[in-house]
C-alpha cells in the first residue's frame, strides 16, 4: 500500500451542447508516437473540461434527472452503501508491432487490485459504493491504435472496433499514446450521444510495475475513472466557489506538479485551506495521492444512477 501524507432541458440538448464542447478539445493527429521516459513532459490527463456555461447546463439537467428517480424511488436520494455496485470491466490491451503495450494478466490484475483498494477507500478517504470486477481482457495488434490520443481517428476506430457492454460496463483500453499523454476518460453524461467511445484510456506503463514512474502505481487509472463516474479535476473552475461542483474538496487555482505539501494557491480570505493534493483528481504524483472525499463519492454515485442506469 502507498504511503500517507501527513494532513427544460431536454437530454437531446444536453447531448447537442456536449458534442460541441467535444469539438473544441485537442486536435491531434493520428501520428503513432509513443512516449520517451520523461516525466517532465507528460500531461497526466487529456480529458476535457467542460466551459461554465457547459457545466451549468450538466449540473442543471442532472438536477431534474435525480428529481424524476426520487419522485419514483424516495430510496433514490440515499446514496447507495459502501461496495454495493459492481462495475464490470471489459480490458482492451493494444500493442505494436515491437510488442510494446502487450501487458501481463498479472498486471491486468494488479491494476484492478489499485482500483478496487481506491474505491473502498483502503489507501484513505471514503469508502464509495463502487467495486471493480474483470469480466474479459482482448489483445489487438494495431499500430495506429497504439499511439491513439483523444479526439482521434485512431480512437474512433479503436474504439468502435472493440467497445463492449452498457453504459455500466467500463471499457478499459491501454495503448503507448502519444502527446506525452497518460490518459482519458469520456464522462457519464456523455454516453447517449456516443455509446462506443464510452470508457477509460491509460498509458500501459502507468499501471502498476510500469516504467513511468513517478506514474507507475496505478492512479492514472483511478483518476480516469474517477472522470468516468462524473468527477472533475479538483482544481476545476479555479478559486471559485462552484470549481469542480464537490463541496469539501478546497479550490485550487491551478493542477500540482509533484507533492508540494501545504500549497495554497487560491488563499481565500485569508483562510488556511490547502490545495487537495493528496486527492485522486488532482495532477499530483502516484505516491502523493491517496483518497476521495465524502462529497466526491456523493457525487460519482449520483451521476452514476443518473446517467449509468
């Protein structure tokens, strides 16, 4: 185990209004380039953030999707108990040519074992309803899908070819992608306008054993994940009040680099209240990062019975 710091609208629209947000991320090209071992230069994460107006729109909709199930379930406004949903997890392994990318099974597994520790709040935080549960694991050969970054012709293809399973099902893709980038996810909201792009994409040698270290311990995943089930990055939005929409998780101005204990980059009135470093969703390194809040497992369960049903 890591080591711990010391411390009305409609759905169609809403879908409209999330193509377009998508339409403004990176524009990469389809070059298969995988990355150097160079710590410095990676982007921990290539998932989109939603503009104001967007995440207002989101937040809205959700709103009135929660009041339609608890107008017809009154259980539906308790969050569900501590591992009572189990996500199926549907593996895609793609490598080149050299054999680059073709992981263990036991790395595979180990990656679960990362997840489900996270989940059940076992490295600390809170113990969310969500447990993970391998159902298969596919091996493609495939250079172009190799490199594959977000937005791309190779993830489209990658994706469209090897997508399984429900809004319910996480479809777990690793690759060598390029644009020193270590991952992905598609949120929750974002399945009914394109069901096969659904899932989770990671750098093969973020999983644990890997050889990007100091991202070599399986929190790429945790993070994209966390993505998966509704979660922003914790210093979304910046030093505003809403930011990343989860109340007891402090506003940050700006992603950590590395494991800077005590930063406070927002210093709201005066107050002491440092940057969630240690939080999954924040940019800090592997080792540095070990817990959700309360609020975050609140939320990811409530988008998860919103839009994963």
């Amino acid at each position: 185990m890591k080591r711990k710091l010391v411390f009305a609208f409609s759905l169609a629209a809403l879908v409209a209004t999330l193509a377009i947000g998508s339409s403004r991320a990176q524009n990469p090209s389809d070059e298969a380039v995988d990355n150097a071992n160079d710590t410095a230069a990676f982007l921990r994460c290539g998932t989109r953030e939603p503009e104001e107006r967007e995440k207002g729109l989101i937040e809205n909709n959700s709103r009135r999707m929660r009041e339609m199930r608890v107008a017809a379930d009154p259980s539906a406004a308790l969050e569900r108990s501590a591992g009572s949903v189990t996500i199926n997890v549907y593996f895609h392994v793609i490598y080149n040519r050299k054999g680059a990318g073709n992981i263990s099974d036991t790395a595979i597994a180990n990656q679960i074992q990362v997840l489900n520790d996270a989940y059940a709040g076992l490295t600390g935080g809170a113990n969310t309803p969500f447990r993970f549960q391998l159902l298969s694991v596919d091996r493609t050969h495939n250079d172009q899908w190799f490199g594959a970054v977000i937005n791309s012709r190779a993830e489209r293809q990658m994706k469209n070819a090897l997508h399984k399973g429900t809004a319910r099902d996480l479809n777990f893709y690793s690759n060598g992608m390029g644009q020193s980038l270590l991952g992905w996810a598609t949120f929750p909201w974002d399945y009914a306008g394109a069901p096969t792009m659904d899932g989770v994409v990671c750098h093969y040698a973020t999983l644990p054993g890997g050889s990007y270290a100091p991202y070599n311990l399986g929190d790429t995943a945790t993070h994209e994940v966390g993505h998966w089930l509704g979660l922003y990055h914790t210093f979304q939005g910046g030093c505003t009040l809403t930011n990343d929409e989860v109340a007891d998780t402090n506003a940050q101005a700006s992603s950590t680099s590395g494991c800077p204990v005590g930063r406070d980059s927002c210093q709201i009135d005066g107050a002491n209240k440092p940057d969630p470093i240690e939080n999954f969703m924040d940019y800090s390194t592997d080792s540095c990062m070990y817990l959700f809040t309360a609020g975050q497992s609140t939320r990811m369960d409530d988008k998860h019975a919103t839009y994963r049903f």
